[in-house]
C-alpha cells in the first residue's frame, strides 16, 4: 500500500524529507484539512533570538539572557501551498484574516472569544528516506498572520503557491 494510501491527508507524498500537518484550521471540518496538508510545497522554520543585557561587577561586564515568555523575540513560521482547487486553502486562510480583522469568531460561532481563533498546533516531521518520521517540531497556539496575494494570469503554465505566515506561542522539538 502506498503511504499516501496509508495515512491520507497527509503531504508525504513528495520527493523530500518532511512533512507538516495542521492539527486544525478555524472554521475548517476535520475533512477540509486536505486542502492545506496536501499542498505544502516548503516550509521555512523560524529563527529565534534571546533578548541579553550586561552587568557591571567589579570592572568585569557580565552576560545576561532576559529570558521571558512575551513572544517579542519569537520569529514567523512560514509555509509555502501550492493553490487547492477551487482556490479553497486562499480562501480559508484569508476569511480567516479578514474575519478576526472583523472580531468574529470563526472558530466557535457564537462566542466572542478571540482565543479560539487558533490553530491548536503545526507538527513539523523530519523524515528519513524511508519517510519515516525521525523528528518533530511543534508549534502550538499558532496564529495565520499573513497571506501573499495572487496573480492571476493566463500567460502562466506553472503551479500557482502563495506564503503564509504564522506566530506561535511556543514550541518544541523531540527525536522520534
């Protein structure tokens, strides 16, 4: 059995070593995830910095990390789809962007609570070449903040990608 066959919905189908699943999208049904997993053409992981100050003490300056948990140091998630049919991930990510612009809860309809208006979390596997996942990165609490616009044009033969970018409010990495 192919492993596309074997765990549907999830982009391992390609030539290279990872794979990334959305553990939810708001407003999306459990069975609309493909249009996000199956798209995936990159991702670019974020890079991280450590706010630092020096102290003085007897002459002799001294490194300190100013460790916190304000996502202010935290950088973007970014991950590149391929366009679905229908243009339906665009959609779903740019109603999303639009409609927490607007307030609207479009996680739970009804409540107005803003904190539902999260991807619970983005899993990031690191495969080896039998595709088997050997790593993980995960990020939890994740917030679409981004979306490149398209172009549409009939001149162009190619496959149609747009970026979105992502913050997170934590993150962790394990060996499998």
């Amino acid at each position: 059995m192919s492993t596309i066959m074997s765990k549907p919905g999830i982009n391992d189908f390609h030539n290279s070593n990872f794979r990334v699943t959305l553990g939810d999208f708001p407003g999306a049904q459990a069975s609309d995830m493909s249009i996000f997993h199956n798209f995936v053409k990159s991702v670019s992981l974020p890079g991280f910095s450590l706010a630092t100050t020096t102290t003085s003490h007897f002459g002799v300056d001294e490194l300190h990390n100013m460790g916190s948990r304000d996502n202010n140091d935290l950088g973007d998630l970014s991950i590149v789809f391929k366009l679905s049919e229908g243009l339906l991930n665009y959609f779903y990510i740019a109603n999303y962007i639009q409609s927490v612009r607007h307030k609207a809860n479009i996680s739970k309809p009804g409540q107005e609570k803003q904190k539902d208006n999260i991807i619970t979390s983005i899993a990031v596997d690191l495969l080896n070449n039998q595709e088997k996942a050997i790593a993980r990165i995960h990020y939890f609490r994740c917030v679409p903040t981004s979306i490149d616009g398209l172009s549409l044009d009939y001149a162009q033969t190619g496959v149609l990608t747009f970026t979105t970018s992502f913050k997170f409010e934590e993150m962790t990495f394990e060996l499998l």
